[in-house]
C-alpha cells in the first residue's frame, strides 16, 4: 500500500529529483492514513473575535487606529501595534479558509510563515513568540550561546524548532508542490468589510447596524484580501460616517446609489497540505478493483473510447518559443477522473495542466491550462499521475 502523504514542508523540502509518475492510479491503501498535523492545526474559533491580539506590528496591516477609536467603537479590531485587522467572520468562505486564520492571535494571517512540521502562524506573531522564549531561556543559560531550539507554538506539537525550520510561506523550498497550492489559495481569499451588513450579528458589525437604522447607509463590499485596506480607508460610505465625515459620506452614498453590490467571489478551495494516498477509478471508464501489485499499485484501467474528432499522434509535441520558460512539464490528460475532495481537481481526456511535483504514492499537484493561450484555468490541486499520458504525448484534431 502507498505510504502515507508526506506534509508540504516534507514534500517541498525533498532534495531528490522528481519522482516518476506510476503507469496507472494508485491503490487505495489498507486503512485510512491519520489526519494531519496540518489539517488539525486550526483551532475552534470563538463566536467573537479579539480585540487586541498583543502579537502584532505596527508595519504590517491596515490603517493605524488611536486608543479613542478602540475604545468607542467595536468594529475596529486592532492587534498589539494598533492595526487593523481582518476577523475570521469577515472570510467569504470562512470554513473553507480557515487555515489562514492565525492560531496565535485569531485574526487572518499578515505575513504567514510555514514551519517544517507544516503549521502556519503570522510573521509579527511567530517574531514575537520566539524573542519571548529566547529570553526565557536564556534566564537558564550560563553562557551567551545562542538558544538551539524552541518548541513549535502550535498545540499539541511537539517539534523543536531551529531559526531555519521558519520560513516565509513564499519563499519555502522555492515555493513548489504543496506550499504552492497554498499560496494559490491564500492570494484568492476573498473578505467582506467590516461593516458588511452581514456581520450585524457581531459585535463589531453593532457600529454598522447603528449607522444603517440611522442613516440607511449600509456597506456590501466583497473583495479581495490585498484591496480591503483601501476599501476601507477610501470608499467605505459607513466607515466615513463613523469616523464624522457625514458631508462626505453623503457624497460616497450618492456616487454608489446607482452602482450595484460587488459580486461575490467564489469560495476558495481548502487546500490540503498533504496530497491524497488513493485515487478514483475513471468515471467514463470504470475498471474491475485490481489487487494491489507488488510496488503497492494497482493495474492501469482501460482507457476510454477515443472519439471520432480526436487521435494520437507519435511525433513528439513541438516547443512553443511564446509560452513561459516556467510553465514547467506540460503534460495531457488520458482518462477523465472525478475529484474526491475540495483538494483535487477535475482531469477531462485531452484537456492539458502543468504539472509541478508528484509524489512517491503518484499523485500530481498542479493546474490546467487552456489549450490555445497555455494561461492557467481554474484552482490548481492534486489529481492522479497515472491519468496523463507519458511527457511529450500531443493530440491533434481531424
């Protein structure tokens, strides 16, 4: 049976060259493989947000905020450093994002950085953490060596941690694989505003509630994450009446009458920081359960019918001069297969992806791309390796 999904700092961090992809799917293994540290790692949240983590910098997010505004109204969630910041409320697909809610400070994370047990935590908070526990230490050193390890924050770890096991989740092993799924996920995460009329339920959406039953100016942006801040410092109608600007707010609420409501965006994917460790039988083509072979994988389903539009072709798949030097190992898809979890994605015969890594137990991480442009299309995720056909297979019409 395949060995279980390596985490994505052990996944990134393999020095090896690339695996080479099975002829056929995995095989189911005998039992299911334990949840991982990664996928534990978000606690339950609190109904309520805090209002001042005590973790934060004041270089990292969101206007600053003066104590007299903390103190008068709710909706301004600050951290330590007098910055605004996100709640988890605020996440558009707040389940589904919620491993990119900080369990040291309970806010979005700012600046996330992964450790090599595959937790995540923000910059300022992990920064600050780990000055805490040097000092600590250091009360029972005699010397003035540096401080070997500290214990990961996460809880319920118990990794020790060298200053070289951080990293900026960007910049972990290149960005490749697992972590670049992540990255993927997080640039897509899409927030409502504080004052969304949606958050009246909160305690920081009661300012917002006030100034709707006052005034009847209400806010529905929906966004993404890297424009909140300046949603909120420049275009927000109930933000300016809160902070006095009234004649102002007048002239946003009359500039938006006519504008309908942001769209929402589409949730984000939760994305697994471990790949699978069993695949579906194709959908179109469905084969006999083969026992598992000696190297723990199962025989090659037969492959679909070949449709009349469509045929192989034996010469090898010609290098377009116009694509990016980084689109990486470009392959086609043989078999349709069907997604068996929010971290992997549809393959469709003949449709091609970029392929970023796979894995000793088979399975891809990568994206689809459009046949004619090579752009990306859609979320990347994991699928099976055994599904495409070998490097170099092209396809052509009639």
């Amino acid at each position: 049976a395949p060995s279980a999904a390596p985490t994505a700092a052990q996944a990134a961090a393999q020095a090896a060259p690339r695996t080479a992809a099975p002829t056929a799917p995995p095989a189911a293994p005998r039992s299911a493989p334990p949840r991982s540290s990664a996928q534990a790692a978000v606690p339950a949240k609190p109904s309520q947000p805090p209002r001042a983590g005590g973790l934060g910098a004041a270089t990292d997010s969101g206007p600053e905020t003066s104590a007299a505004q903390q103190a008068q109204r709710a909706s301004v969630l600050i951290d330590g450093g007098g910055r605004r910041r996100v709640a988890p409320q605020q996440l558009e697909a707040e389940e589904m994002s919620s491993q990119f809610v900080c369990p040291m400070c309970n806010f979005v994370m700012v600046r996330p950085v992964i450790t090599t047990c595959s937790h995540l935590f923000c910059h300022p908070c992990f920064m600050n953490y780990a000055e805490e526990q040097v000092s600590k230490m250091r009360k029972h050193m005699s010397g003035d060596g540096p401080v070997p390890l500290i214990p990961c924050p996460q809880p319920n770890c118990q990794t020790k941690l060298r200053k070289k096991d951080i990293v900026p989740m960007d910049k972990g092993v290149d960005a490749k694989g697992a972590v670049q799924l992540l990255l993927r996920a997080r640039n897509n995460l899409a927030v409502r505003c504080v004052h969304h009329a949606d958050h009246f339920q909160f305690d920081f959406g009661k300012d917002a509630e006030r100034i709707a039953q006052q005034t009847g100016t209400a806010c529905r942006w929906v966004g993404d994450l890297a424009d909140y801040e300046e949603h909120l410092r420049k275009n927000c109608a109930v933000e300016i009446c809160l902070a006095g600007r009234s004649a102002a707010a007048a002239d946003v609420k009359a500039t938006m009458a006519g504008v309908p409501a942001a769209p929402k965006v589409a949730p984000v994917p939760q994305v697994s920081r471990d790949p699978p460790t069993s695949a579906a039988t194709p959908a179109t083509s469905p084969a006999p359960a083969a026992p598992p072979t000696e190297g723990g994988v199962a025989s090659p389903p037969p492959p679909p019918a070949k449709t009349s539009s469509v045929r192989e072709a034996s010469e090898p798949q010609p290098k377009d001069d116009s694509a990016p030097t980084e689109l990486g190992e470009v392959r086609v898809a043989k078999h349709d297969y069907t997604p068996r979890d929010k971290s992997q994605i549809c393959l469709k015969t003949n449709d091609i992806f970029r392929v970023f890594e796979v894995n000793d137990a088979g399975w891809a991480a990568g994206v689809q791309l459009d046949k004619d442009s090579l752009k990306e299309v859609g979320n990347a995720g994991w699928f099976p390796a055994g599904y495409l056909h070998p490097p170099g297979h092209v396809i052509r019409t009639k």
